[in-house]
DNA sequence: CAGTGGTCTAGACCACCTT
DNA sequence: AGGTGGTCTAGACCACTGA
C-alpha cells in the first residue's frame, strides 16, 4: 500500500480507496476477515484512530461488517456506486450506453409561491426553470423539470447542457450539493407524458421529486422528474448503525 | 446537558440525542450557528473529539452544516425519520394510521434457482415463504412477498404475523438487518394486484426489490413488495460527503 | 490576522466474543 | 484468558475563511 502523507487527500481517505480496491479486483474476497486494527495500522504506518476511519467508511458504505471481539470481515465485492446526488446523466454513462439532452425550456421567469417557498425566496421573485428531455441511446427515458435559484444557474445555456448533466455543470460554477431530500413514488403516464416518451397513456412512470441543499443550507434547485418505469429503476443500499 | 459517563450508551451518542433534541424543538433554530467545537465540548464536559463525533453524527443526517474557518451552523429542524430498515409496520403507526395484516401465505418449502443464489443456499433447500397484505386503517395498501432463510424464520406464525412488523418479531428473534439493498421502481397492477388492493387494473404500483443482510453479512430476507402508488411514497435523505 | 473546522497521533480503558 | 473492536482523552499541526 503506497501513501502519500504529504499529499492533499487525507491518510484515511487513500487507505479507504486502496482497500475498497482491493476489495473490488477480488483481492480481498467476500467473506475474508481481515487483520485486527493493530497489525492494520502498522502495516499501512498511520496510528490507530486513522485505521479505523478508513475502515469505518467501508462499513458505513456496506462493503466490511465488523463484531466487537471477532473481527472484520468483507461482506460484498460488489461496489455499487452510491447514487448519491450524481445525476442521471453520469448514471448512464457508466451503465455504457450513450446519454443525450432535448432542452424543451430555459428560461428565467417569476416563480410562484409553492416554489417560492421551497427555494425560500419571496413569491414573485424570478427563478430559472429548466425542461429537459433525457434519452439514452436515442431513446427518450425521462421528463425532468428544474426550478434553480437565479444566482445558481446564471448564465447556463442550452447548448452546454445538451452535452453535460446539469450538477456537472454547476459545479462548475461552485455551486455543490450537500444534502438531497427526495420523495419517490409512482404515477400513471398522462397523454403528454406518453407522447414525449414514446410510450403508451398510462404506463407507469418513476416519480422523483427532489429538494437540493447546497453546503450552506439554503435550497437552490426543486426538481420533478419522470421515468420510464420500464427503462429505469433506483437502487440504493441503507446500512444500520 | 445531562450526561451519564457511566451509562452503556455511549457519551457521543447522548449528546448527539440531545443536541437533535434542542434543533427539533426550535431551542435552536434553522440558520442558528452554534458555538466553535471547542466551546461545545467544554461546555458538555467532554473531549473535542468527542464533540465532534456527536456533532459529526447529526452532519451525516443533513441537520447540521459544517464549514472550515466559519463554522457550524443548524440546517433544518426537520427530523425525518430514517425510513432506514424499519418496516412498513412502523411508518403507518408514526403517520397516526391504524395499521393491520393479513397473512395469506406462510409456508416452508423448497425454493427454486433464483432465491437460492440470492440467500447462498443450496437450490432446492428449504425456505420460508411469507405473504402478506399491508393495511392502513383497514384498507389494503402493500402487497409484500418475503423469502426468508429457515433458521431466522423458525417458529413464526400467522398470529403474531398480524399484530407486528416483520422485522420487529425477528429482531426478538436476535435477527438484526445490517445491510438492506433496494431496487425502486414502478408498474402496472395486474388483474390479481388490483382485486387484493381495491384499485383498478393497470393502476401505478411502487415495486420495491430488497435484499436483506444480517451483520455476519449473510442475506436473511429476500423480499418483493408493491405499494398502491396513490397511498405511498419512498423518502430518502442523501448527504455527500 | 484571528478563529474555525479537518487531520493525525499516542495511549488508556472497556465490553464483547471465542476457546 | 486472550484477542477483538468500541470509546474516550489530550494535544499537536494544518487549511481554510473572513474581516
């Protein structure tokens, strides 16, 4: 294991990705137990406490269980990239296949007092609003609507986000998500929503609605979003403490 | 701040309680900053790291926001629950919803390929099969099939089934989920579907895939659950680190 | 520049599990 | 009894922010 002290990524953070590696090149294979921290610690030459964060954030991402008095052991090789606040575009990407963006809308207008509210702006105020179509390979996968903060999405075009997913760009321009609230359920296609994705009225769709904080606590993006349900699934993996 | 050194539960862990305390009880406010860590800590009587374990625990939920060389400041007073690994059962009761069960289907028997591979068994070998539908206030809301490995599921019956959530009777039974993987999605109800939850045919349904991991690592539950699209939602909180 | 949170270390004691 | 992970402390240094 090759550490760099001196370098800007924390010593527990190099130590968590080299063992996640070693996990997932099969190396270390599910059901192994490893080493107690002592030996760890010695054997990467970091002290204890920095040992244990490194293996503590492959047990809060699911990847290692640990008992007290028995050991740690690896649960799965499996390394499912936490959705997190990726976007969808970044989602098919790595599923290899071709990603793609139809703008149907960007434009800044006054917002009304529902969006107003959940952005903590005062009604009236303007707001950007995105309307985009998302296809994979071509083929239309989902109807996503965005309500941005202004100061967020300024001077966002809609050539560059034919080619980039939105969060893609706007880190860009610093803005980061930090906390995503999102509620997921499911609905029936409408005659539009149908038209829009080349499927039949009343199909079901994937609901998202999401509220996303930035590191400061204020709320600069709502978004309700549509999938097709037959194209697209959510996956995400919850570990008890 | 009242703490007990000497109790079982850890000391981070009870500041950790009592600080979400005074953020849901609006002692302190969204927007407020709190004091600098080593303030906090010597204010609770403990170390820094140990404020900032407690602190840190109450981040990773999106209540607080931390920022280096400015501070910490209180996000929402939301307290969201942590849909977590509880059940269904649970999260109609905190809704103030009378909830109910009604077993159809409780039986051992050998399980084919695809449960097999999924709970590390042997084809063939015997497994519990549980289906049940889900009331709230006495109207039918899930349909939840749940494949259960012998051993965890020894000695449950129909009646005790009725009166308490699934996963409440294993826990009893020194059964803890650890790790739970889910797959999110949507489809049409079917004829059967909709006859069992008073809906009409091709009704949305919220589908939910999960996999069950006890803390040795080994899966426990498999489990397929639909939901009456117009009677739940999923609600995730996502923080990034 | 002063103040903040982020990282890292060294060592101590304890609760728990296995044998 | 011996080994494991879990908790807690004390102190040091650094990176970043804002006035």
């Amino acid at each position: 294991m090759s550490l760099s002290p001196s370098s800007p990524v924390p010593l527990y953070h190099q130590v968590a990705t080299q063992l996640e590696q070693a996990i997932a090149s099969g190396q270390l294979p599910k059901g192994a137990m490893l080493p107690n921290e002592l030996d760890l610690a010695q054997s990467w030459g970091v002290s204890r406490p920095t040992a244990r964060r490194a293996i503590q954030q492959l047990v809060d991402r699911g990847l290692l269980v640990r008992r007290r008095g028995v050991g740690t052991q690896v649960v799965a090789a499996q390394i499912r990239r936490q959705s997190a606040l990726t976007s969808l575009y970044e989602e098919i990407i790595e599923a290899h296949r071709t990603p793609g963006t139809r703008v149907i809308e960007l434009t800044e207008h006054p917002c009304d007092e529902q969006v107003a509210e959940l952005l903590e702006l005062a009604p009236g105020s303007p707001v950007v609003h995105l309307h985009r179509v998302r296809l994979a390979d071509g083929e239309p996968m989902a109807i996503m609507k965005n309500w941005l903060r202004p100061e967020a999405a300024g001077g966002l075009n809609a050539a560059e986000l034919e080619g980039n997913g939105l969060y893609r760009l706007l880190h860009d321009r610093q803005v980061r998500p930090r906390v995503a609230d999102r509620v997921i359920g499911a609905c029936a296609a409408s005659r539009q929503q149908a038209k829009v994705l080349g499927i039949g009225v009343g199909a079901p769709l994937v609901t998202v609605d999401v509220v996303i904080r930035d590191e400061r606590g204020t709320c600069f993006d709502l978004g309700r979003h549509v999938y097709d349900a037959s194209r697209y699934t959510i996956e995400t993996r919850t570990v008890q403490h």
